[in-house]
C-alpha cells in the first residue's frame, strides 16, 4: 500500500467525486426553499474577533470553552475560526445597517464551520452548513415559517426519517423565576465540583449534558413550559398552531436545551434516527437579546442551521440514491492528431451551446478512448479518424444501444443538440 505523506488534519474529510456533487446537492436542495421564500444571500469571513463568539454564544458553552480554533495574529488580534453562523451574520447586519432598512430582514448562507470536537461519525472538526436568519420581527409566524422550510428541505431530498423537536425557553419574563427553581432542584443533587459552579453560573446549560447519569439525575427536574408567561406560552401557542396548519408534524420535548446560550422562547432541532449518538442534523431558534449582547439595538431574530453533512449521511441511512453526479452528454473520440484538435474545438462548441461534453486526451487508442467514453457517463460517443474528416463526417455512436452513424461535421452541433 501506498501511504501519503500528508493526510487531512484529523476529524476533517475531503468530499470527491460523486460525493462531492453529492454535497453540491444537498446544500443546493437545503437552501431552494430559502430562495423561493425571498430570502437574501449574505456572506461573512471563516473567521471573527474571538469575542464576539465568547459573548455571543455563551462563555459557559461547550462551544466556547472547548472547541474554538482561536489565534492571535501576526498583528496581535484575537481571532477564531466560526464555530457557528448566527453571531457573525448578525454581526454583519448591524455593521451594514440591514436593521435600519425594511424590517424584517431575512438572510440566507452557505458554508463552512469549525469545532475543536472529539470526531466521530457526523462530528467533524470543520462541517459544513446552510443557515438562515429572520432580523426584526418578534411574529411567531416567522419561528413557523423556518421550521417549515427546513421541513420541506428535507422532503425534497427524499428524507423521511427527520422528526422535529420543538419546546420554548421563554423570554426574559419566565426566565428568573425557572432558573431559580432549576438552581434549587440541581443544588440537591450530588454533583461533580465543575458542573456544581455551573449550577450557579448557567443552571440551564446542566440539562445539556449529555452524561447518561446526569441526565438520569435530571429526570424529575421542573421543565421551562410549566414557568412560561402569558405572552411566552401565546407566543409558543401559535408556532404550534401554525405548524399543525402548514402539516408539519413536531414533538414537544420540553427538556430541549441546545448548546447556545442566545435563545429565548422557540427552540428547535431536526433529528435523524440513522445516525447514531450525532442525531441533530439541523436546528435554531429565537434569540431577541443577541443583538443587545453585541452591542447593538433591540433586534429580535430566529433561524437556523442545518448540517449538511449529518444529511448526507441521512440520505444514504435512508438507502436513497445520492444526488448530482450527472457526468456528460457527449464524449468525443478523437483518433489521430488532427482529429485531436477537431475534437477539441468540437467540445468547445457543444459546450457553449449548453451541451455538457468532454474529450479523450493524450492521444489514446480506440479501445482506451471508448472505455473513458463510457466512464463520462455520456449518451453518446463522435469517433472520428483522419479518413471521416477527410470525407467531412464523424461517426456519431449511441452508447446505449452501440448504433452508430455517419453524420456531416458542418451540421454535427445541432444534430448533437437535438439528441440530447
Ligand atoms: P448547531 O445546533 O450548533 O446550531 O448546529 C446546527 C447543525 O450543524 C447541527 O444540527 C448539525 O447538523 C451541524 N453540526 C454542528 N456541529 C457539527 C459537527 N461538529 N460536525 C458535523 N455537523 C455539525 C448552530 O450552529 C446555530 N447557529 C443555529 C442557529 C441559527 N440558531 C439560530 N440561528
């Protein structure tokens, strides 16, 4: 065996061909429905000050505490790759002053994130995801509304297997009273020393951990749907209501929790019963006191990000046949150094014409050429020799059916362009 001397740092992976297109696919799939909701494409930089992930997604998080890729640069700024997209896009509207414009804004983006996580099957140290934001508005509707595109997103990959979770934090009027009952319950309990100072610090961020006995101690503790306001629960009510209208099936876990800190009232994941311990192929939810935290104005906004990793990986648990890989229409065959450089102006014409074709290179014998036709993938074959330019045709070959025909170089594009 022939081993490499560079591999890709671990926990990372290279996507090629066909899952490469694969990918391609399912990010293309993830964000159609965004577009044809009207939503706008925004990009930001891999990487931000380290400080606008501490304060916005959480200083007790996991996220921030172990598995930021952070560095000071040779100019002495501290700097972290993104672990997660809402921060930075929110970030970006302010800076651009999105939220003085029409409200509400509603963005989309596509890209890449990183986790110092243990790897493992759909955890990676650098994923990949499709996200979406809806700044300015505190409508329930529009938490009804993501859910919904996330929903139709997977139903358009073919995914069936994706249950949604949904529960509510509440907002800054239930939040004292259940974290003081949370604190009271989880001080009773016999805890180790660090998760004890997170009682005091950040109590919810207990019901997220993931250790089988925490959680078996955490069984009786008070759920946040029992301690929400009039408003919290009216806000929550019809997120529900609207979902059960637009035939979106979810399931209450009232001890849902996620590992961000910024939400308030709905809270959602996306999860796949095929993929083992990392089930969460997507999730988000409202976050109307980010904007304050970043040093902005009172911005309410709700979104979402779903993996398109853990998706993929979804797609082929289910046994459905992944996506993309279309290969070419037309493959020429070019015997003979004159006939080289026809074919190669041949395909530049098909290609322009909007026929996806290619070519057999470095001078390749007919059997060698014929079998790289039939790995393109393509419907058809043009084998052509020295003695068919001479008569002014090429040998126009069905691969399917192995039929061939002499057709007249003058009008082989357009011939070309009706077979296919
Ligand atoms: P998140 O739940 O941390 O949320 O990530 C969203 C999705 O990204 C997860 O459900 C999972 O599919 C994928 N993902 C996360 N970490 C990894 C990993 N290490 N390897 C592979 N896939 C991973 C957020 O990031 C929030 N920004 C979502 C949001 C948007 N909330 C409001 N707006």
């Amino acid at each position: 065996m022939n081993t490499p001397e560079f591999r890709a740092p671990r926990g990372t992976f290279d996507l090629v061909p066909p899952r490469g297109e694969a990918m391609l696919a399912v990010r293309d799939a993830l964000a159609a429905p965004l577009r044809t909701a009207g939503y706008g494409y925004v990009e930001t930089p891999s990487f931000e000050e380290t400080t606008l992930f501490a304060r916005g997604v959480g200083e007790s998080t996991d996220i921030v505490t172990k598995e930021m890729y952070s560095f000071t640069t040779r100019g002495g700024d501290d700097v972290t790759l993104r672990p997660e997209g809402t921060a930075p896009v929110l970030r970006a509207v302010l800076e651009n002053g999105l939220h003085r414009g029409a409200l509400p804004v509603k963005l989309w983006y596509s890209g890449s994130y990183y986790r110092y996580e243990r790897p493992q099957k759909g955890r990676y140290r650098h994923f990949s995801q499709v996200g979406a934001e809806i700044l300015g508005t505190e409508d329930p509707a529009s938490d009804a509304e993501l859910i919904v595109l996330a929903v139709d997103a997977y139903r358009a990959l073919g995914l069936t297997g994706v249950r949604v979770l949904l529960n509510s934090l509440g907002s800054h009027e239930s939040r004292p009273a259940y974290r003081a009952a949370l604190q009271e319950f989880l001080r009773r309990l016999d805890l180790d020393d660090e998760t004890a100072r997170r009682v005091e610090i950040n109590p919810l961020r207990v019901l997220d951990d993931k250790r089988p006995e925490i959680q078996k101690a955490l069984t009786d503790a008070p759920v946040i749907t029992d301690f929400l306001s009039p408003s919290d629960r009216a806000h929550h009510a019809t997120v529900r209501s609207l979902l059960t209208a637009a035939g979106v099936a979810f399931e209450d876990d009232p001890r849902l929790v996620r590992g961000l800190d910024y939400y308030t009232r709905t809270l959602f994941e996306f999860v796949h019963d095929g993929l083992g311990s990392q089930s969460a192929v997507g999730g988000g939810g409202r976050y109307d006191g980010l904007s304050e935290l970043l040093g902005g104005p009172a911005l309410p906004g709700v979104g979402w990000a779903l993996g398109a990793d853990r998706t993929l990986l979804a797609m082929e648990a289910e046994g459905l046949p992944l996506p993309g890989a279309t290969g070419v229409q037309v493959f020429a065959v070019p015997l003979g150094e004159e006939a080289a450089a026809w074919a190669f102006s041949l395909v530049t014409s098909l290609r322009r014409e909007g026929v996806t074709a290619d070519f057999a290179t470095g001078g390749r014998g007919l059997k060698g050429a014929m079998k790289a036709a039939d790995r393109s993938g393509a419907k058809y074959a043009v084998v052509v020799g020295e003695r068919d330019l001479a008569e002014g045709v090429a040998q126009v070959k069905d691969l399917a059916t192995g039929e061939q025909q002499a057709v007249s170089v003058n009008g082989l594009v357009t011939h070309l362009k009706r077979l296919v």
